[in-house]
C-alpha cells in the first residue's frame, strides 16, 4: 500500500513540474517558407521547418545596413563574438535605434554563428597551381564558431586600418571588442507582419510551451540585407 502511494506521488509530483515547466526561450534563423493568418513557417540552414504562431504581441523589425561610422561613443550596440586568444573579435553587430537602448544587456553565451573573419584582409603565403581541373565537388559552407552576445554602451573607440575598436559596458562590466571590416553591421527599423514575405531570411525569437511554438519577435532582412545575430 505505502509503495503504490509513493508511485502515485512520484508520478503525480512529475506531472506538476512538467506542468508548470518554464517555456523554453528558441532563436531560430533560416528562411520564410510559409506564412499566413496566424501562422509562421521557417526552413533553417539545418533543413528542418519550425512552425509558430503569430498573435497580436509578436513585435516586428526591419534589419537593415548599416556601417562602422555608425558605430560612435555612446551608442548601444549588439555584438556575438568569437574569442580569439583573450581578445572578443566581432562576427556581427546590431547598432540599436535609440528606443531600443537596454535591448539584452550584458554578456552572455550565444549560438554557433559563420565565422564571418575568414574572409578578412589578412595576407598569407600561397602557391600557384595550374592544370586541368579533373573534378569539381561543392565547397562546404562557412564554418561556423561558438559566440558570446554582448549587449551594451559604447564608452569608447578607436579606428586603425579599417577596424574598430570598442569598449563596451553593461550591467557589471565591460568587454574590449574589436569589429573587424568584415563583420556585418546592420540596425533596426519599425516594420510590419507585411514585411515577413515567402523567401524573406529571417531571425526569430519564440518561445516553445509544450507542442506550441510563439513568435515573440521576428525581425526580417530587407533589401537583401540578412539577419546576421
């Protein structure tokens, strides 16, 4: 009797936590293959579709280029990074409008992003080939590295043969990071559900409860600009 008793309370006390789990915070990046209504399809670079809902909360951005000039003292920026021996190298940044200052502050893990410093302006030793080409097989894909976002204020920053340097500061501390000229720099404008279009690349935050999926956010590249965060 004392055993069935403490089943029943096992199972009883997992149905509540798995009740009352906390939703799970998603990023999902890839194209838009369906939308309509209430409803978002997204096919990702890992060739599955995610399917969200869409309801009157989901905010909706423009990303749209932008530049290293834009990036000045005080301003409030969004950056991933990759390490490079102690140094924070840029793979992107999000030069915030100033409504948006306080979006995400501090330093924190992020995602696998393209390695966007392979294509820089650094110079190497090379050789020359040249012969017939027997075979030709597809390149891979950019390679991809683990990042840091972080969010915050621009106390500083220096220029020097095409790089910025950055001293950002957040919430309990700062980060030296240098933006190399091969990292993308975007920013945000308003936009619409109109802007989210079938082939349009966009990046979502939603949040997974259970079977359903919510976009919170979706912010869509425009003018072929894609969504580098």
């Amino acid at each position: 009797m004392n055993r069935i008793l403490g089943l029943t309370l096992a199972a009883t006390t997992a149905l509540s936590v798995s009740a009352f789990a906390a939703p799970a915070r998603e990023r999902v990046r890839g194209t838009v293959s369906e939308i309509g209504g209430d409803s978002l399809t997204v096919h990702t670079a890992a060739g599955t579709d995610v399917a969200m809902t869409l309801g009157s909360s989901t905010k909706y951005v423009q990303v749209v280029k932008s530049s290293l000039n834009n990036i000045e003292k005080d301003s409030y920026i969004g950056t991933a990074t990759k390490s490079v021996g102690s140094m924070l190298v840029a793979l992107e940044v999000v030069v915030f409008p100033p409504a948006m200052r306080g979006t995400g502050d501090g330093h924190y893990a992020w995602d696998e992003l393209p390695d966007t410093t392979v294509a820089g302006g650094a110079k190497t030793a090379s050789a020359m080939t040249n012969g017939n080409v027997a075979a030709v097989t597809k390149s891979s894909a950019t390679p991809e590295v683990n990042s840091t976002m972080t969010n915050g204020n621009v106390a500083a920053e220096a220029s020097k043969n095409g790089a910025k340097q950055l001293t950002v500061t957040y919430k309990g501390g700062e980060k030296t990071i240098l933006v190399p000229p091969t990292a993308p720099i975007v920013t945000f404008k308003p936009g619409t559900m109109s802007d989210v279009t079938k082939g349009s690349t966009v990046f979502v935050i939603a949040t997974k409860d259970g079977d359903k999926t919510m976009a919170n956010s979706v912010a869509v590249g425009v003018d072929g600009v894609k969504p580098p965060m």
